[in-house]
C-alpha cells in the first residue's frame, strides 16, 4: 500500500517537473482545451434534447458552421455524439445521455 | 497411402469471424445478425466482426482467441479465398495450428456484392454459407503441404527486350536461363526503333549493351528460331519441348555464299519499304550476326557456293528441357489497319507510325524527305488508329471485338516522331490530329511541349467523330486530303491537304494462342495476357510458375516492358532460389482398402501421369490399388465421382465435408437463426 | 537500440517499400525497412477503394502490412529517419534516428484505453485536418505497429492516459529519440510522393475556400473509416448535390514550375467520380479536363464505363474559383468545344492535385534527383528503371516519378531483383560485408557503443 502511495507521489513528482520543464507548449495545450471545453459545453446543450443539425448548432450558437462540424465529428468518433437520421441535405446528431462513452 | 490413424480426441473449438471487409460486405450484409447466428452453431466458442480481418489487427484478434481461448478450427466470412485465404492461412499457423484447419467462406462476391439490392436476403444467404463453413470446419483434417524439388532453371520465350531483361535478372541470381526466340535475331520490335523516348537514346545502341549482358553469360542458354511445342509438369518441374528450325548456314560458310536469287522479298524489319533477299540480316550489328535463311522463300538453287548450287533443307529439331518455371514475353504486333480504314492500303500516301520510323530511319542524311517520289511538305498524323474503340461507332476487328484499350505508347511516340522530323525537316508542315494527348510518363510532356514549339498544327476531334481520309482531286498539289471536324477551333470542320498520312496505329498482343493453350494460361477480353491480380499478382498468371514480361501482358513502353520483366525475374528467384516449390495438398487421396482396381478413375482423369494402378500392401497382402502422384493432381476430383467404390476421396474437400455442408445449407432449424 | 546488419535498408513504408522488402525477403535476404511516420501504408493506406478493380483498398495494403511486420527477414523500423550514411568499403553504414513515441512500442498492447482518457481533440492529419484524433492515440485502426503515441507539443501532462493504461510504465513521457546504426550492403529509396498543396494556385482560392477540396480529402470522406462516415462538405456538413472535378490542379502547369503530368489524377477523379455516384445517387458530378489519360491496361472501359453511367466530361481550363454567400463554389471555365467561358456553382469543387517529390536523397544518400521535376533521377531510365546515379542504391515507385498503385508494385519487384542480383554478384566477387549468403545467415545484431 504504501509502495503503491510511494509510486504516485514520485509521479505526481516526475509529472511536475516535466510540466515545468515543457512550460510552454503545455500552457499552449491547456489554453486549447479550456476552449474546446467551452465550445463543446454550448454545442452539447443544445444537442442534448433533441438531435439538431450542423446548421442549427451554428445558428442556435454563433459557433461557425465548419468548427461545429468538425467538434461533432470529434465527439462522434470517441462514442459521445451519435447520428440520429437525416433533415433535408443535413444529418441529425445527439449527445449521447449518460455522458462518457 | 495407407489409413489415416485416428486423430486424438480433441474437443472441437471453433472460432468464427465475419469480416466487414471496410463496408464492402457490412453496408449490405448484417454482420451483427450472422455474428449472432455463427454463434450459436455447434462447437463454436468465439464469434466475431471487425471492420478488416486482414489488417494486422485483425489478425491479432484471431491469434489470440487460438492461444488463449482454445480456439482450434477457425472460419471467417470473408472476400473470395483467391484474394486472402493465403493470408489467414498464415495467420492460423502463426498461432500454433495446422493451417488447415482453417476455412475461408466468401461473403462478398456471394453474398455483399452479388445482392446489394437486398440486405435480407444478403444476410439470410451469409449466414446459410457461414453455417455451411462451420459444418465443414468440424470435419477439417490437419494437411501438410506437398513439396517438391524444383529445378534451378527456368524458360523465357521471347527474344525482345523484357525477355532479354528477365532472362538476364534471372541469371544473375544464379538460376539458369534458356531463352527462345522465334525468330533468327533478338531484339524483338525494339530494335526497329531509332531515337526513344523519354531518353532520346538510340535504341539498338541499348539494345546492343543489353543483349552483349546476355549472351555473354554463362547462366543463359539462348536458341534463336526457336519455338515452345510441349508442356507438361508441374511448377518446380515443367518438361518442355522446343522446337528449332534450321538457320541455315554457318558462319565459316557466309562469306562465300553467293545469293542467286533477285532480292526482292519485302523487308519486315522497314515494313516492306525496302526489299531483302532470301539470305537476310535485319540490321547491320544485330544478334546473332549470322545471317538466316527466310525458308518461306527459299527455292532449291537460289544459292551457290563456290560458284556450286548449294541445295538446302531446313531440318527442325526439336530437344526437352527441364524447367522450375516459365516466362511469357511475346510480344506485341502493332495494329495492321484493315484496307480502307482512314484509307490505309488505298491510297500509298498513308503510312503506319512504326513504317514512318522505317522511313525516316532510312532518309539519313538526306536534305528532303521523299516518299514515292515526291517530296514530303504537308504530313498529317491521326491517334488512336486501332486503340480507344468503340462499340457501335468502330468496324469490329475480325473476331468481333473492338480494341477498347488506349495503347499508350503512341501518342508520345508520335510526339517523338514529330519533333525529329521537325529538327531534321524544318519546312515540313506538321499536322496532329488527335483525341486526347497521353504523354502520362516521366519526361513525355516535354515532347507535347516542345512539339507546339515546334508549332505543329494540333487538331481536335471527338470520338464520335473521327477525322477522314481522301483522295485529292486529280490535279491538286498534295495527293491525300484530311478531313477533321476540330474542336480546337470550335468545331471547325477543316480540310488537311497533306503528302503523307501517319497512322499512329495501337499495339494488339502477338498472336500467341499456341502458348496459351500449352501453359493453360488465359487472355483478358483485350486479348493480352491476363495476371491474376493487377496489385496483388501483378506479373503472375493463374498458373502457378507461369508469369509474364512486358508486351504480351498488355502495352507499355521500353522502361515499364523492363519494370515487368524484372518483377517477373523476383518472382522466378522466390519461387526456385529454394531449390523447392510447395503445393496446397488439395489433391486425390485413395483408400486402398476400398479400392477394387477397377480403375475407372483413371479413365476419367484428365491429367497425364496423375492416377495409375500399382501393387500396393494391405494389410499384410499385396493388392493393385490406384495411386494418386500428388504432383500431377490438379485436385479436380472427377475421379472422385467416377469411383463405385468411394475409395477416393480429396484432400480437403472430402465428401463427408460436402455432405456436411450441404446439410447445413439446407437446414430447417437454421430459418430460426436467419430471422433472429 | 541495438545496430542492425542487413544485406538491404528499404527506405518508405508505402507500398513501393512494402513491396520491395517483401520481395528481397522472400528470396532469403535480410531487409531492415526504415519508416518516418509511425505506422507503415504510405498514401495508399488513407484511399477508399482503388482503380482500376475497384477492391476495397485495405483489403489490398493492410494483409501486406502485416507480411512486412511477421516476415521473419524484415525488421521494420517505423518512426525513425536515417540521419547520416557513410560509405563503408563497398557496403553502406547508416545512422538511424528513432523519434520518440513516449510510449514503450515493445509493451504497448494498442488498446487505446488511453486514447479514450486523453481529454483533448486535435485535428488529425489523416483525415486531412477535418476529423478528429487525441493527444495520444493508436495512428488508424488499421495502423502497423499498433502501438499508440503520443504527441508531446500538444500534451497537457494531466497524466490521465497514464492512470488507465493497464500496462506498466508503458507511458513514458520521458522518452527521448536513440540512434543506432544499420550496416547494409545495398539501399532501396522508396520515399514516395507528395500532394500539390491546396493553397498552390491563388486563381483556386488559394486554399481558402472550405469546399474546395484535394482528392486525398474525398478518398478520406468515401473511406469506411473517414472522418463523417459520409460525403459532407466541410463547411456545414451539408450532403454534396452537385461535385465538379477540377483536372491537372497543380500538374502540367508552368506557372507552378510543374510541366509534368501526374498520371493517376484522371484515374482517380473518375473513379471517386464512380464511388460519389454510388454513395449519392442523386448527386451530379462534372469533370473539367484538358485530355483523359486513361492510358493503363483496362483503364479506358473505365472512363468508358463513367461516361457510359452519366458522369459529366467538360473539356475545359477551369480559371478561376470563387465561391458565392452560400460557401458555394462558382467554376469559370472556358470550354475548349465552343470556346465559351461559362461560371457554374457546384456545392463542392475537387482538385485533382498533382505528384510533387516528396524526399530529396541529396544531401544523405548523394543520390541526385532530375533537375525538371525534382524525383529521384534514373541513371539507366530505359532499360534499369530503378538504378540510381549511385552504385548500390536503387530506387523504387513514386520516389521515381507520378505512378500509380500497380506500377509502383512492379517497380518495387524490379528494384528487388535489382537489389538481388547486385548482391549477388558482389557475393560472387567476394566483396559482400561479411561473405554471408542470404539462406543461411540469420539477422546480427552488434550491441551499440
Ligand atoms: C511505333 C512505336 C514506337 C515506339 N517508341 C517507343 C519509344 O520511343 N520509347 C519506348 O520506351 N517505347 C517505345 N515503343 C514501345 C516498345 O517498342 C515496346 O515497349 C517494346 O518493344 C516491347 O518489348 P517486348 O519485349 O515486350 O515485345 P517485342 O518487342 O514485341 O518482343 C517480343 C519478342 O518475342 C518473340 N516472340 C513472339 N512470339 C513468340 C513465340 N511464340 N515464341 C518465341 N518467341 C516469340 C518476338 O519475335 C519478339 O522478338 C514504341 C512502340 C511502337 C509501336
Ligand atoms: C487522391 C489519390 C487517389 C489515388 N487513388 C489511386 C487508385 O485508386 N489506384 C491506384 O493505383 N493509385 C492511386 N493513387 C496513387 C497511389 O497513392 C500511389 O501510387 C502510391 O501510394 C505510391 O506508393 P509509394 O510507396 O511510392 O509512395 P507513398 O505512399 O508516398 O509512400 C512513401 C513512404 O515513405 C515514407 N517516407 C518518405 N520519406 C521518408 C524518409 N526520408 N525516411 C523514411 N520514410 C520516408 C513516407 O512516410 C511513406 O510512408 C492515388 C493517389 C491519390 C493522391
Ligand atoms: S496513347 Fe494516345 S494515340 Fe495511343 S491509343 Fe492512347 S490516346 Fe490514342
Ligand atoms: S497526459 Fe497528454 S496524452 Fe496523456 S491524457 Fe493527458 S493530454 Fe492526453
Ligand atoms: S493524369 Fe490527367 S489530371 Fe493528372 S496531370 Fe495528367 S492529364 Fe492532368
């Protein structure tokens, strides 16, 4: 157990030091996750009720049209978006209810 | 061979994989429901899908569910076994198991392919055949694969350049060569080039350096006049038969041979340009340098020597040869146009590309370009004569087929041809009349480019209406008139007054039926000779051993006849660098103890030397029984429906196998499944 | 890393290299094959189904990846680049520098548990920047070796792939490049090809118009695995009605300093032209050309058979593209037929680009490359495609010039029997590295000082 407790302080050691020693790129990388987290946040929410289409997200939230596609596109290949049919010339997406996968 | 011990008791596992083939089979065939209905059948223990079994992945997958999940039978619904049974073959032995405990079941050409329109029935249909796969995978025997010693020395037939490439990568790798050419001199149609593109090089200057390689070593048998009469065997060890006829004269003797005869034969080698007489040389330098005599037109007394009627005879002889493997490199014959087609044959002024090398080749130094006597100002040339044919809009060639294919040699050589005759000619009008411009190849479209430099006069036309041939009016300047509706000028119809048309005519595989048939090999539908797979086997035929160079595959130019050639000598060094051949070991098995002798086996069989009748012991006594010689089997299984006894049975497709099989597809209880 | 002897270092794992190792390997010689990226397959690996037999394209690459990765001739080397190459007598001793993965590629069971944990998307490059991949990730599922990844500029060192992995000490985020060394006899380049960039020709949009579009991109949309899991425009997703092809995008043009032709553009545009059809039976497709060079062998019934299913063929320069408030590209061309110049608005434009080299051997190998199109030059173009200016080191597929699929293939077994007759004959004059002969030796390994 304490083994076990030893490893993970080391780690969360070692962690540290490389986060401090790959400063920026990692400052860059969180910013971009910070975004992403947001954009993803406003796009699930209206997804979340009822399947929309890439156009209507876009609209309904000012994000373009083309980043909407593609944070969809990015859910739907890691199991949390799923396609629900077709509107028109668009396909319909919904989030997937129980969060992760 | 005498019974099969009784294999151990071993509890049958069977593993069961339905591929998605990347949505080929899964876009039409439920891969879920037959998933689920495989499953259920006995004995099988792990039924899966994945999107591509073939990949690394894939087969990961089922090596792991051998070694760890007991898995010992293995079936997977896939693409037709031609394609990837080899594949899990090896994925199965890799594993630990027999390979042949594995049985591949096709999906897509059966089932995805075949009913696109229907999933439900696509479904139903897989999961019939993958139930007939698992009732078959119970009964697989463990096999081992026949081996056999191959001979070190393989057969090129084929003088031009790919067969003096494969013959001489062959060599190099220490196997020994025997070429055959059919006619007296190598080169093949090469060496009635001048100037080639993409290089500019002159070509019997190259072909002159290849050949020197060639006969110089000592791997390489070379027998010119010589043609392939008989086969038989099998890869590792073919007997063929060749055939050589007489040259004629020996090289002590040529010098004092005086030809009586008027040299008068049209010479083939400038298309009936020049003459040549009965004792021939094509070129000066070319191989071998003995000349030959022409037997079709030889007489008795066209000869003397020393002043002495020398009377002649060819005398044909014809030898064996043991052989591991054969090269085909034929050839091509480029396009003769029927009388009449753009007015060839009609009027003189209308030649064929490869004639106007000939005769730019034979104008030298000259200050004009002449032909039939008048000085050559206006020369119009017309792509695609013989190729890009359509049904319906083109005459049929004589057996009823179009030439559907682009030749893809024509347009640069045209090019090529243009841009020498601009150099040496300048003056000279050049018109092109073409379709599309194909100078696809590395360096080609220099040659499009330099010739509108040169400002030849590109015309236009569309394939549904293609340019004419004429007569001038008596009395006109130039003898031939070029009709061409063009499209570079938007639709224009232009009329060409020209002194010499110029067929850029295709290229049609030289007339090899002979050899198809003695090979077992087979044609496409544009008559060259087909490959098993243009990625997968690009160079190898449907008969194991037997591959192909250059021309006789399909055209090409110099370098991709080499690229072929070479590819093929690859395959030549993988196959017999071993000193064996390994053949599947799907063949005739007897079961002497059934076997009356009565032999009515043997009179079905179609394969030489496959089934005969021999003393054999059972069981302590002596008894004749047939035998099968597992080299010569082609695992057709006629005897297997011939014999009264069911004492013969095939390796891997038993009958038993068959009735399984066939059970399980007619099964009632599996209606249930298909609807689940 | 241990140094490596080998009678041959395949340089490129597409399918020229691929193809050249399995054909030196299966005569008995000993191939190391040396791949940049992480994974072998080259450009074909990301194609939907390849011309002219229409088969499904991994059915064709992937059971060759794996041959590469089990022949027991073949060490495959992915992720490593030869840095330096010095003669050495008459063999050739290469440094080999190997990147790091962060991840133990001897350890990793490629179960992509950490993949799933990673919390942050980035564009991903196989899917032409319009799908998805994570910090870490397995390359694509059909990738070999499947081994993850892990991208270290973009990585937030939060931990959370190391927390789930279940392999030990497998994430090492302190991994740094090796170098070693491999002593090979003969060399064969099979580097490949690029594409024409999107933003080559300003007259086109210059890259900047969303749906306008490199074919690799559509091979991406048409394949099982792409990014949408079917034809969209990449501006809003919408379901393409009307494509149009633009042909010779970046080939056969001076004003690029490219004279050259590409070869496979024709083929390929008819073919996705083929698969667009059949993936949306309602859509239009025109193709705007200057001359179908459909020239391979059955490759003309094809173009035949796409006219003959109601795919459009408008001989025509296209000038210029724009695009309308709708993101909806407008073609002018001029149409060679009638000589009219005409605008007509597609909901998405494909470039047929072109074959641009994509490695200059140069510098490393002094092997020169052709100074009009920039691929590797050949010594004896005629009748010895794949010999290069330098004695010993051959070349083989798109490394030599735009070619297709089938005749990469062959000239990958040409630069094998090259390569093998090469060895042999300097075997037979006593000159090989150590005299070995290719059947009886097996793979030495020298430790590294
Ligand atoms: C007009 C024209 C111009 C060309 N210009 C160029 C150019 O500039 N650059 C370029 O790269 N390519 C050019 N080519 C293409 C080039 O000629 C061919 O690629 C090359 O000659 C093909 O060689 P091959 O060995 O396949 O066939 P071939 O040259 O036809 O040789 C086949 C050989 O097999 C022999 N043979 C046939 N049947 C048998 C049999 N049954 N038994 C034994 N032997 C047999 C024949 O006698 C012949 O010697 C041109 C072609 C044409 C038509
Ligand atoms: C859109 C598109 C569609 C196509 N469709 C078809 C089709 O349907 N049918 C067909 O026949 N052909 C098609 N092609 C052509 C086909 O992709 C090529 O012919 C083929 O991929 C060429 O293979 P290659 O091995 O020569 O090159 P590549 O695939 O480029 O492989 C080269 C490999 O070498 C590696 N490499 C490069 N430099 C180095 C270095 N310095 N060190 C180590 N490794 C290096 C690269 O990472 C790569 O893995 C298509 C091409 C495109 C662009
Ligand atoms: S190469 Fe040119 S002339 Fe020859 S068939 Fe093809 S398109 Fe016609
Ligand atoms: S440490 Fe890096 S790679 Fe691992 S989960 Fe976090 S961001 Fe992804
Ligand atoms: S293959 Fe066709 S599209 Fe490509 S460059 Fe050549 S002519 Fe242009």
């Amino acid at each position: 157990m304490s083994d076990k407790r030893e490893d993970a302080k080391k780690r969360a050691i070692l962690l540290k030091q490389l986060r401090e020693a790959h400063k920026e790129t990692v400052a860059h990388a969180q910013e971009k996750l910070k975004a992403q987290q947001a954009v993803r946040r406003d796009i699930c929410k209206l997804m979340r009720e009822e399947p929309k289409t890439v156009p209507e997200v876009a609209e309904a939230s000012g994000i373009p049209a083309h980043e909407v596609l593609w944070h969809i596109t990015a859910m739907k290949k890691y199991g949390l978006v799923v396609e629900t049919g077709m509107c028109g010339e668009y396909y319909l997406y919904q989030r997937v209810k129980d969060g992760k996968k | 061979m005498p019974d099969k011990e009784p294999l151990p008791a071993e509890e049958i596992r069977i593993g069961v994989y339905t591929c998605q083939c990347g949505g080929n089979i899964s876009d039409v065939v439920g891969c879920a429901r037959v998933v689920k209905a495989a499953g259920e059948l006995g004995n099988v223990v792990v039924s899966r899908t994945n999107l591509s079994l073939c990949s690394d992945a894939g087969q990961a997958l089922i090596e792991a569910d051998i070694k760890e999940k007991g898995v010992n039978r293995v079936v997977i619904g896939a693409c037709a076994p031609s394609l990837h049974e080899q594949t899990f073959r090896g994925t199965v032995a890799r594993a630990g198991l027999n390979p042949y405990f594995y049985n591949h079941v096709g999906i897509r050409e059966q089932a995805s392919w075949v009913h696109h329109d229907n999933p439900d029935g696509a479904t139903a249909k897989a999961i019939r055949l993958m139930a007939a796969g698992v009732a078959k995978a119970r009964l697989l025997e463990p096999l081992e694969p026949i081996r056999l010693k191959a001979q070190k020395h393989a057969l090129v037939i084929g003088g031009g350049v790919a067969g003096l490439r494969a013959a001489l990568d062959i060599a190099r790798r220490g196997i020994k060569v025997t070429l055959i050419e059919k006619s007296p001199f190598l080169g093949g149609h090469m060496a009635q080039l001048e100037q080639v593109f993409p290089t500019g090089d002159g070509a019997r200057d190259l072909l002159k350096a290849l050949i020197q390689r060639v006969v110089s070593h000592a791997n390489i048998t070379l027998y010119t006049q010589a043609e392939l009469v008989g086969v038989q065997g099998v890869v590792g060890d073919f007997t063929v038969q060749i055939c050589q006829q007489s040259r004629g004269i020996s090289d002590d003797r040529v010098t004092a041979v005086n030809v009586v005869a008027p040299a008068n034969l049209p010479d083939e080698f400038n298309y009936g340009l020049t003459t040549r007489s009965v004792l021939y040389q094509p070129y000066p330098g070319c191989y071998p340098a003995t000349p030959a005599i022409d037997w079709a037109h030889y007489e008795d007394g066209c000869l003397e020597l020393n002043g002495e009627p020398l009377h002649l005879q060819n005398k044909p002889k014809t030898f064996d040869l043991a052989v591991g493997a054969v090269v085909v490199a034929t050839g091509f014959r480029p396009y003769e146009p029927p009388i009449g087609e753009y007015g060839y044959g009609v009027l003189p002024e209308v030649i064929t590309l490869p004639a106007f090398i000939r005769l730019l080749a034979l104008a030298g130094e000259d200050e004009r370009l002449e032909f039939n006597g008048r000085a050559v100002k206006n020369i119009a040339f017309v792509h695609c004569v013989g190729s890009r044919q359509l049904d319906g809009l083109n005459e049929p060639q004589p057996d009823g087929q179009v030439n559907d294919y682009c030749s893809r040699v024509c347009c640069t050589a045209t090019l090529q041809a243009t841009n020498e005759l601009h150099q040496r000619y300048p003056a000279i009008n050049v018109f092109d009349v073409y379709e599309d411009i194909r100078t696809y190849g590395r360096g080609h479209e220099l040659y499009y480019n330099l010739a509108s430099e040169n400002r030849v006069r590109f015309l236009r036309f569309h394939d549904d209406e293609l340019p004419e041939v004429l007569a001038a009016p008596a009395g006109e300047e130039h003898p031939a008139l070029v009709w061409v509706t063009d499209y570079l000028t938007w639709g224009q119809s232009l009329e060409l007054p020209v002194d010499l048309v110029v067929l850029a005519v295709g290229m049609m595989p030289n007339p090899v039926d002979d050899i198809i048939k003695l090979l077992k090999i087979n044609a496409g539908s544009d008559r060259f000779l087909a490959e098993v797979h243009p990625k997968l086997r690009p160079v190898e035929t449907a008969v194991p051993g037997v591959l192909l160079a250059g021309t006789a595959q399909g055209p090409m130019n110099i370098q991709e006849s080499c690229a072929a050639a070479s590819a093929a000598a690859a395959k030549v060094a993988v196959l017999l660098g071993q000193g064996y051949v390994e053949l599947e070991p799907f063949v005739a098995i007897v079961n002497p103890a059934l076997c009356d002798g009565s032999g009515e086996c043997i009179k079905e069989c179609c394969y030489e030397d496959a089934i005969s009748m021999q003393p054999v012991m059972v069981n302590g006594t002596e008894k004749v029984t047939a035998v099968v010689c597992a080299a010569n089997c082609a695992g057709c299984g006629v005897c297997v429906g011939a014999c009264p006894n069911r004492a013969i049975d095939l390796q891997g497709w038993t009958l038993k196998q068959y009735e399984a099989m066939v059970d399980a597809l007619a099964a009632e209880d599996l209606f249930a499944l298909e609807l689940a | 890393m241990k140094n490596l002897q080998v009678d041959a270092l395949v340089v490129g794992g597409g399918i020229a290299g691929m193809q050249s190792a399995l054909d030196l390997a299966d005569q008995g010689f000993h191939v190391a094959l040396v791949e940049k990226e992480a994974s072998i397959g080259g450009k074909m690996i990301s194609l939907s189904k390849v011309f002219p037999t229409l088969d499904c394209c991994s059915c064709i690459t992937t059971p060759k990846m794996s041959a590469v990765a089990h022949h027991e001739n073949i060490t495959l080397l992915t992720y490593c680049e030869v840095v330096a190459l010095e003669q050495n007598g008459a063999s050739y001793r290469a440094q080999i520098n190997k990147k790091p993965r962060y991840v133990n590629e001897e350890s990793c069971t490629g179960c992509r548990l950490c993949e799933y944990a990673c919390p942050l998307d980035l564009p991903s490059a196989f899917d032409m920047g319009l799908g998805a991949q994570r910090v870490i990730r397995v390359p694509f599922s059909t990738a070999v070796p499947q081994k993850a990844v892990l991208d270290i500029d973009n990585c937030i060192l939060c931990g959370k792939c190391e927390n789930v992995c279940p392999v030990a000490d497998c994430i090492d985020f302190t991994q740094t490049a090796v170098t070693f060394e491999i002593h090979a006899d003969a060399i064969v380049l099979a580097t490949g090809f690029e594409l024409t960039p999107t933003d080559a020709k300003a007259e086109y949009g210059g890259g900047k118009l969303r749906n306008v579009v490199d074919a690799l991109t559509v091979e991406r949309f048409l394949a099982p695995t792409g990014p949408y899991g079917h034809v969209l425009r990449p501006s809003d997703g919408k379901e393409p009605e009307s494509i149009a092809y633009v042909q010779c995008a970046g080939s056969r043009d001076i004003s690029l300093g490219v004279a050259y032709c590409s070869r496979i553009c024709c083929m390929y545009a008819i073919k996705q032209a083929m698969l667009l059809s059949g993936a949306l039976p309602l859509a239009d497709i025109t193709i705007y050309y200057m001359d179908i060079r459909t020239f391979g062998k059955g490759y003309e019934q094809f173009y035949q058979n796409a006219r003959a299913m109601g795919i459009e063929f408008v001989r025509g320069k296209v000038a210029r593209i724009h695009e309308d408030a709708a993101q909806n590209p407008v073609v002018r061309v001029e149409q060679i037929d009638d000589g009219s110049v005409v605008e007509r608005e597609h909901d998405m434009v494909v470039l047929s680009v072109g074959m641009l080299p994509s490695y200059n051997p140069g510098l490393i190998y002094n092997v020169p490359v052709a100074a009009d199109d920039g691929f590797v030059a050949q010594s004896a173009a005629n009748i010895s495609p794949c010999l290069t200016y330098q004695p010993g080191i051959f070349v083989a597929g798109t490394a030599a010039g735009p070619m297709d699929i089938v005749d990469s293939i062959v000239m990958a077994g040409a630069a094998a029997a090259e390569t093998a007759a090469y060895l042999e004959e300097r075997r037979a004059v006593g000159m090989a590295g150590n005299g070995r002969s290719p059947q009886t030796t097996s793979v030495k390994e020298v430790s590294y000082a």
